[in-house]
C-alpha cells in the first residue's frame, strides 16, 4: 500500500499544494497558506519550484534532487528501485510519484487518488526536476510533571537555601523532552507559556541543536 495520501481538497485546486497535501495529509488550503508563508503570496497558483520544497521543508519533509532521465517513463523505470516518495516537476505541474517494493504509484490535483503510475497519461511528458522528499523524524512532546515545592520552604517568603523569592514561585515541574530532563520553577503562567513554546519548538528537527 502507498504512503501517498488522497487529496484533501479545499477551494485552493493548483498542484502545488495539492503535492503538498498527498505528502502530509492536510487540505490543499492549509498547504497554500504554508506556501504564501514562505513567498508572501496570497493567492497561491503558480508556484515556484524553490517555494514548493521550502513550504515541504517546513511541514516536515526533506529534500534532495535526483537526477532525471528524460520522460517520466525513462525516469521512473531507471529509479524503480530506489524506494522512497518524489516530487515531480514536468512542464507547467508537480505531480507526486512513490516508489515501493518496484511498484510506481502516481497522484496529482487531477487523480485526486494514488493510482499505479502505468495508468497515468503523463508518462510521456519531460521531466523537469525530480527530488526524493523524506518526512523528518519527529520529536516527542515534551512532558511535564509536577515536582512539590521542598517542605523547607514552606510558609517562608523567601527560602534561604534555594535563594528563591517564595513570592513569585507557584510550581515546580520536571521537564523532559527526547530523552533530556532538566527543572524550571516559576507562576503558573510563566509555565504555562513556556511549556507551549517547547511544544512549538519540538516541530523542529533540529530543537536538539539548539
């Protein structure tokens, strides 16, 4: 079975984010507005190459051109064993190709459904650029447990062993976040705050790094 997913059509019908969304899944509408995020276009049909893969990079998927072979048949043929998923620029349209266990399947905004690349019309057409497309790993969410406040501290406003000012200290917690754990203290909203910002970070391949 493909790894392709079916087109999640919203009023947005261009093939841009139509290769977008049979990569992640989302609708054709949040697609282009990952497009126009990255080249500030607001109404996303004509799409460039570079915006395409920028927009891919950022909903999780790697990039890295191939090299063509002259019609989509040629191409495919020669790649047959080279497993993965593929954006596939030919003239004027992306399509979407995967490669499985020597089975071709092909989808784009006109199929709408993954369909084995034999059946499709466009076999003869050239191929402009080809780039295997490889979903990043994904980070687990952080996890937060709360941790009580030592018992030396309580009913003191201000705990001289910790150096902490009990005024503004509410919680405790314990992060842990890909295999790392470290403690924060703070108010409740501060935590709150910084547990959302971690959980937006943690999209990013490389949050480790940082």
């Amino acid at each position: 079975m493909t790894n392709l997913k079916s087109v999640t059509e919203g009023f947005n019908k261009f093939c841009g984010p139509a290769v977008l969304s049979i990569l992640t899944g989302k609708s054709t509408d949040e697609c282009a507005y990952a497009i126009t995020k990255v080249n500030g276009q607001y109404n996303v049909a004509g799409v460039q190459l570079t915006d395409l893969l920028k927009a891919a990079d950022n909903l999780g998927f790697t990039s890295k051109a191939v090299q063509s072979f002259g019609s989509l048949y040629r191409t495919l043929v020669t790649l047959v064993r080279d497993d993965g998923m593929y954006i596939v620029t030919i003239p004027k349209h992306f399509v979407c190709i995967e490669i499985k266990e020597s089975k071709i399947y092909f989808c784009d905004n006109h199929t709408k459904e993954p369909i084995p690349a034999a059946s499709s019309a466009r076999l003869g057409m050239t191929v402009v650029a080809i780039h295997k497309v490889t979903a990043k790993e994904k980070l687990p969410e952080p996890v937060l447990i709360p941790i009580p406040v030592c018992n030396h501290t309580l009913g003191r406003v201000y705990c001289d062993d910790c150096n902490v000012n009990m005024i503004h200290v509410r919680k405790w917690v314990r992060i842990t976040l890909a295999g790392d754990s470290f403690e924060v203290y703070g108010t409740e909203e501060n935590l709150t705050k910084l547990s959302r910002f971690i959980t937006e970070m943690s999209s990013f391949h490389d949050l480790h790094k940082m």
